[in-house]
C-alpha cells in the first residue's frame, strides 16, 4: 500500500468515464468545447445532445 498516489477529483472522473470540468477560460483543447461546464467532443455537439458554449476570448 506504499505506492498509492494521489488522486485528484478530476482524475477520478476522468478515469469512471466521467467529464472533464471546463478550465477558467473554455478551452477545452482540439476536438472538444465547453458545454455546461464540461468538455465535450464537437463531435457529439447537435441541437438534441448539446450545444457547445460560446469561448471566452
């Protein structure tokens, strides 16, 4: 049991399969936006699933 780390909220969901909370300023890298706080695939992205939020630039 030494060699646990450390594990972060995010990890955590991240690892369950869960979403990753948007950063401060909504990038959320290539291929994904900012949905309801969350990144989520621009793939996934229509007007029945979600719609990706506007960035803040």
């Amino acid at each position: 049991m030494k060699n646990l780390q450390k594990i972060t909220r995010e990890s955590l969901k991240t690892i369950k399969g869960g979403l990753r909370q948007c950063p401060v300023d909504g990038d959320c890298g290539p291929g994904y936006c900012c949905s309801k706080g969350a990144c989520r695939p621009f793939s996934g992205a229509s007007p029945t699933t979600y719609l990706c939020d506007a960035p803040l630039n």
